[in-house]
C-alpha cells in the first residue's frame, strides 16, 4: 500500500529531516511512528500526503509514484488519505454535522449521499446526539472523534494521524485508539505519529523508530522503545 | 469537477459580507473609476456629433435655400474658387445631408419621419487658407445676404475653445479613470487576499480532503467578479443619468445654439455600456487572479 525507496527530505538550512528512509507498509496495517521531537515524524506524514516531496527518492501509493504526480492530481490523491491532526482543526463557526459534511461538500458529493453518509460515519464515532454542537460546545476527546469522522468519512484507504492523542488525556486518548483500532478492521492502512508510549505498549503493533530523521528501528507488534 | 452552484453562492456571499466596508469601498471605486471612464467616451462622442460640421479645418458654412436657382448656386462656386484666401470647398447636396440629418437625430425617429430630404438646405463647407477668426469673419461675411443663401455660419473661437476645453477634460477624465481603476483592481486584490487570510484554516482543511484547485478559487474569483459587476452597475446607473440630464441639458435648454447637436445617440450609449461592463470584467480577472494565484496556491 505504502511503499518508500531511498527517500531523503532535506529543508532549508540543510536541516535533514528524513534520511535515505526506505519501508513498505502493507494493507490493513497499523503502524506507530515514534521517535523524539525532532526526530522526523511529522515530515514521513507529510511526505506519504504530497504535502512536501522528497529530494531524493520514491514514494509509492498503492504502487503509484506519488513524487510524479501533476500538481493537478495531488487533490485525488488526497480523496484516498484521512488526515487526523493533534489541534482537531475543526471549524468553529459549523456544527459537528457541517464540519464533517464540509469534506464530502468541498470534494464535490452529492446533498443525498453527504445526508447518508455523515449520520452513519457521525453514528461510528458516537457523536449522533451531538450534530448539531458547535466545536466548543464538545470536549477535547469528542473534537478529535470530530476530526476522525471528517478525515474517516469518504472511506479513505489510508488514514495518517499526526499525534491525534497529543492534546487527549489518557482516558480519552483509550477512547480514540479505539475507534482508529476499529477503523482499522475495516481494512483501511493507519500511520499514526505519537509520544504516547502507554498506546504504542498497550496496542502492541508495528513501530517505526526515526532519529534525526534514521529509521533506527522497525518491529512488528513493537513496543515504545 | 463540478461546484455546486449552491455552494458558490453562498461561500461568495460569505466572503463579501466578511468585509463588508472593504467591499463597498471597492464597489465605489470601481463605479466611480468606470463611471469617468464611460463619462469620457459619452462627452468624446457628444463633442465630436456637436462638431462633426466642423471638423477637417472647415471654418465656415453656407447654407443655400432649398429652392436656390443653379445660377445663384454657380455664383456661389465661382466665388469659392475664385477667392485665394479659400484652400478648399466641399458641397453637401440635400440627400447627404439628409444622411447626416438621420444620424443626428437617430433617436427621435418622429422627427426623421417629418422632416423629408428636399426640405434640408444643401450647404457649402469651406476651408480657408487662414484660420485666423477676422479673416473667416470676413470671409464668411462676402456671402451672406447674397441671392439663394439661407444662412452663414462661422466656426468661431467659442467651437475651437470647446473642443480644445473638451480634449483637455477628455485627458482629466481619462487618467484620472485609469488610475482609479488601477485603484480598484488593488483593492479587490487586497479584499480577496483579506478574505483567503481569514479563511486559511478552512482553506488548509479543503486541501488536506482532496478539494482541486479551481474548487478552492472559484469562489474568490466570483468575489472579486461580483464586486466589479455591481461597480459597474452602478457607473452605468451614473452614465445613465449623465445623458439624460447633462449631455441632453445642451439641447433641451437650446441655449447654446453652437453646440446644436451635442448628444449620444442610442448606439454610442450602449457601446460604452458594454465597455464599461467589459473593462470591470478585466479588472475582476487581474485582480482575482493576482490574489489566487500569490496567495493561495502557495
């Protein structure tokens, strides 16, 4: 599903984020990125989005190049990754049910099938008595489940999570490993970045360690360190 | 892919009641800039219908009675020919000014209707070698009261005062319209950068679920067309109201029997209408995609 070859990521400053990185990620997997502050995780996430492109280096989508990709091209790409982010980004001034519809409206669906499918994916979550919320009105762990349910609700094949724990405390962070672990049982790939060592030990999953930009470590059902 | 007309709508609407003073601002610059902008091209054409007899350095013109005998008519010819202050002569004959009637008075089709082509004087438009304004004066003044002329009539210093006044607020007009629409095409940028700024969040979230381009930047782009059209409107509403009440004024009012015909006929109205609408649509374009382009595909 997910594949890198010899990728590097340099910014300016020759400040190197990712080095020579090279993994195969496979269908249905859920991998942890762990690693210190620093360490490149959250450039791995942009990379695998087109959000930055390598240096040097190929980066594989389900066995397309994603490097080669048109500027044009890159928004269909997209349509395949949820994204999940540490602050939520949800829009302050729509509701739960606008946040989430606000993905499929922007992509160009259809009012009948946004109205079908943001009170099933709104269902998923757990959010269908809170639709009609504003982000404020929820709690920390409720915006996230937001947030899921709009990166979630196009039925992406891959699903990226930069620190979706990070702002959570742990009881609620449980809650949302959770429903990304049931997320994944429906097949879709999850990358998620964390420092969330009581997860990554309890969920016992595939781990990749980065440090300063080196995978130091790849270990299958891995453990924080 | 398409974008639903709803979801245009609503996010330009959005976007200009955002900003809403900066976008009245911009809607008033933009009408004032187009309505001096129109406002030249009405007073050009309204100077130039006003002048048309004379222009080509004609000084004056004799008007012959409808019924002139050709011998009166061959005195007249003789005269012209004969006299070394005259450059040159050109005769009007009744149908051509009967063509010319027409286009004057395109308008007032009642008028056209009325007045047949044999009851319009053929006329005499003469070129002297010395524009000086005593010289045509004395020239001019050998015709009148001779057998078969109706009417002689000088181009004075007033006619080449008005058109040389009406260049020089023709150049005013102009610059100050080009400036004030470099003016408006800033300002729609900077309402459409100031609405992709306080936008950036939702922006950031099109980009990440995979929203094109073009969905992103429709909606500004309708911004900025939307502000220029109704820029534009409303210059037209003041070009409107310029013909109606001060172009039309010179001819109601018949007191200013030198500017006899300083109007617009129906044509020009709508061809400067349309410029007007065409020239906002230009500055929308440039200003939209400026903003688009440097502020949000970066």
């Amino acid at each position: 599903m997910i594949k890198l070859e010899n990728v590097t990521k340099v910014y300016k400053g020759d400040v190197v984020a990712l080095r020579d990185a090279t993994i195969d990620i496979a269908k249905g997997e859920f991998v942890f990125l762990v690693g210190a502050s620093g360490s490149g995780k959250s450039t791995f996430i942009k990379l695998l989005n087109r959000e930055e492109i390598p240096e040097t280096g190929t980066i594989y989508m389900a066995g397309k190049d994603i490097g080669s990709l048109g500027s044009w091209k890159v928004p269909y790409l997209r349509r395949n990754i949820g994204y999940i982010f540490q602050d939520f980004k949800l829009l302050r001034k729509k509701t739960v049910y606008e946040n989430v519809a606000f993905a499929l409206e922007v992509i160009g669906k259809p009012r009948q099938v946004i109205r079908k499918q943001v009170p099933a994916i709104l269902e998923l979550v757990g959010l269908s008595s809170k639709v009609e919320n504003f982000p404020d009105q929820l709690s920390g762990g409720e915006q996230q489940r937001v947030s899921i349910a709009r990166a979630f609700v196009n039925r992406p094949l891959i699903l990226l999570a930069d620190e979706p724990t990070g702002n959570l405390d742990p009881q609620t962070s449980v809650g949302i490993m959770r429903l990304l672990d049931r997320i994944n049982r429906t097949g879709t790939t999850v990358v998620m970045a964390t420092h969330d060592r009581g997860i990554v030990d309890t969920m016992r999953r595939r781990v990749i360690e980065l440090d300063r930009g080196v995978i130091v470590r790849d270990q299958a059902r891995g453990v924080y360190e | 892919m398409a974008i639903s007309p709803i979801y245009a709508v609503r996010e330009t609407a959005q976007n200009l009641w955002r900003n809403v003073l900066l976008t009245a601002a911009t809607v008033i610059t933009i009408g004032v800039s187009l309505w001096l902008f129109g406002g030249f091209f009405l007073f050009n054409y309204a100077v130039g219908n006003a002048t048309a007899r004379w222009e080509g350095g004609i000084e004056f013109v004799v008007w012959m009675n409808p019924d002139a005998s050709p011998a009166q008519d061959a005195a007249i010819r003789t005269t012209l020919d004969e006299s070394p202050e005259i450059r040159d002569w050109t005769y009007v004959d009744q149908d051509q000014a009967y063509e010319e009637f027409k286009v004057l008075f395109a308008d007032t089709p009642e008028l056209i209707a009325a007045v047949p082509a044999e009851k319009l004087p053929p006329s005499y438009r003469v070129v002297p070698t010395d524009p000086n304004a005593d010289v045509v004066r004395e020239l001019s003044n050998q015709f009148k009261g001779r057998p078969g002329v109706r009417s002689v009539v000088s181009a004075d210093e007033t006619i080449r005062a008005i058109q040389t006044q009406a260049d020089k607020i023709g150049i005013v007009f102009f610059t100050g319209s080009v400036i004030l629409l470099g003016a408006a095409t800033l300002l729609i940028l900077t309402n459409i950068v100031s609405a992709i700024k306080s936008r950036s969040e939702e922006i950031e979230i099109m980009k990440v679920v995979g929203a094109t381009n073009w969905f992103i930047r429709i909606p500004f782009m309708i911004e900025g067309l939307t502000q220029a059209v109704m820029g534009a409107l409303g210059a037209w509403g003041g070009l409107w109201a310029l013909d109606r009440w001060v172009i039309r004024g010179f001819n109601d009012t018949n007191s200013l029997a030198l500017l006899d015909g300083f109007q617009v006929t129906s044509s020009e109205f709508m061809q400067t209408s349309l410029m007007v609408l065409g020239i906002s649509v230009l500055v929308s374009v440039i200003g939209s995609a400026v903003a688009v382009t440097r502020y949000l595909d970066a």
